[in-house]
C-alpha cells in the first residue's frame, strides 16, 4: 500500500495547531487479562499470583483521563471477549471515567491475555496468549469514517502489529483522511518484534504512522531495535515533528515549540518498568493539553513514570497518583 501521506497537513494549520484545542481523544488497542507472580523476584519462589489487567493503549487511556479529568473525552476503541471477566473489565473503565462505547463484547472470540514475569531489577518479560483475539479481530475491520467524532487518535505499534495486512491498510487509509481533516495523531512506536514477521515489515508500517502523527513518543531502546543498529536520540525524530524519544533513566530528548531539549529523568527505586512509557506519554500529553511547554510536558511524563515503576502492577492506584503541576 503506497500512501500519499507527505502532504496531508499544511505547514500554516500546523502553525495554527494548540493542543488546548484538543476536546476528544480515541485511543485505539488492545487490553488483555494480565496474570504475573507478586511476591516473586524468581518464577520458583512466587507465592500467589493476581489476574488484572494491562496493555499499552489501556494502560494510557486511563493515566491520561485520571489526569484530565472532564476537561478532555477519552474513548477507548478496542474489543472484548464475551464473558463475566470482560464485563468487569468495563464497569472498572467506566469507574475510571472512559467512554467505553466502542469496546464491543464479541461471542465468538477471547479476550487476549499474557503472563508477565519480574527479574529482580524489575525488567519484564512477556507471554502472550492474543492470537485471533477479539481486538485483533475487530479493530482488522472498524468501518470507514469510525474516526470521524475525534480530534486526535493515539496509536502504538503493538496495535499496528497485531492487525492483519488488511487491517493495516484500512487503518492507514481512515488515518490518511483524518489527518486531512486536521485530525491529530499521537503515536508510540512501542516496537515488539515478537509480533511482527520481520524487522522490515515493523518499519514499512511505523514508518507511515511515523510520517502522519503531529506527535511521535518514541523510545531510544525500541528504535534502536527496529533498525537492527545504535541510534543517536536526536536524529530520530521526523523534521519538523513535534516528539519525544526516551531513554529510560537517562534524559528524554523532546523536540517542541521550535525547541531541541533534553529533560532529565526522575529518581526512583524501581520495582516494576510495567508502562513506564505508557504513564510518561499519558503524563507528557495531559501537560500539553493544558498549554504547558515540551519541556514541562515532559518533566511531567517523568514524575508520573517514576511513580508508576515504584510500584507493581501496570495501573497503580489512584491514591497513588503523583500530583502533577502543570
């Protein structure tokens, strides 16, 4: 699929863009059933074990709305298996506030799930159980001008990646017409090789998510794996791009407001890295939103990350949410 996508935003509606214009946000993904070992540092030593949930797309929609709170919708747009857990899964989404009417419960398909194990640094290491899911299923077929209602879309590679080519095709061509409208798009490249046929085929499709979004959230660790070489952060970022690479606890490099900044990481004592990226990118955007600056924006990300990796589990509680000032 070849897209015409070079062209489809002026330089002066660019120029004319603020953030604070931004009312509604889809969030296109997959959540999944998440099971992991608590109390272990080693698989052999876990005493008990829970089943929540996680998922990069859901993991940000949430972060995102606890901060924005009614000043801007967040819609989830995804799909569940049809089954008790599922249904839980949306009563505790509408609790946190998300418009949830584009998560349609499907018979005929499951809800993925993955089993997450903790090293004792903290790092973690995934299993996935989402082939033929119900989000893979639905989100390969939403039908045309299902982007319509929003002013901007936040996209992952991980949801890129479990579409089938035609999906990605037909995703990227509803993309194409929403950026002509002067949709905005957000993506995270968030790049798991395990999910796609080779390296090539990753880059061929992130690259035209790349080349749309007005917002590129990148990770310095995830870029370097995609080209299959090193990286220097600050020549990742499309010219012209607003963006953000970032580079675990070193610096973020954030390119914004005609300004190259490096913003440094906050200190914590890690325990678990489980939506580092997911909580930076929510706690960067919700600045955004509010007028701030790239570089307080990112400051932002970087406290709200910190709190969330001092802590197991991929959504911390909401009384532990770190207050953010804007």
């Amino acid at each position: 699929m070849n897209l015409k996508i070079e062209k489809t935003r002026s330089t002066s509606l660019i120029d004319e863009f603020h953030w604070q214009d931004v009312k509604s946000v889809a969030v296109v993904g997959e959540a999944m059933l998440e099971q992991r070992a608590h109390a272990c540092l080693e698989e052999s030593s876990a005493d008990h074990s829970a089943t929540v949930y996680g998922g990069d797309a859901i993991n940000f929609a949430i972060y995102l709305k606890r901060l924005v709170g009614d000043a801007q919708q967040v819609c989830f747009i995804s799909a569940l298996g049809d089954s008790d857990s599922s249904r839980e899964l949306l009563t505790s989404w509408r609790q946190e506030g998300l418009d949830c009417s584009g998560v349609p419960l499907l018979s005929e398909q499951a809800t993925g799930r993955y089993q997450i194990h903790l090293d004792q640094n903290g790092e973690r290491s995934f299993r996935y159980q989402r082939a033929g899911s119900a989000a893979s299923q639905y989100l390969s077929r939403l039908p045309s001008g299902w982007s319509e209602p929003y002013d901007a879309i936040y996209l992952t590679g991980v949801t890129l990646a479990i579409l089938d080519d035609q999906g990605r095709e037909q995703l990227m061509a509803e993309l194409v017409r929403f950026v002509e409208r002067q949709g905005r798009l957000i993506f995270d490249s968030n790049f798991r090789p395990e999910l796609w046929r080779n390296h090539q085929h990753a880059m061929h499709w992130m690259q035209q998510a790349k080349q749309m979004a007005c917002l590129n959230l990148l990770t310095l660790e995830d870029e370097s794996a995609l080209h299959g070489r090193d990286l220097v952060a600050d020549a990742i970022l499309p010219n012209g791009c607003e963006g953000v690479i970032k580079c675990g606890q070193a610096p973020a490099h954030v390119q914004a407001d005609g300004l190259c900044v490096a913003v440094s990481s906050v200190p914590a004592e890690v325990q678990d890295t489980t939506a580092a990226g997911d909580s930076f990118n929510a706690g960067y955007l919700a600045a955004r939103f509010t007028g701030a600056g790239g570089e307080a924006a990112a400051r932002c990300g970087h406290i709200l990350a910190a709190s969330v990796i001092s802590q197991f589990g991929a959504i911390v509680p909401v009384a532990m949410m770190p207050a953010l000032k804007y």
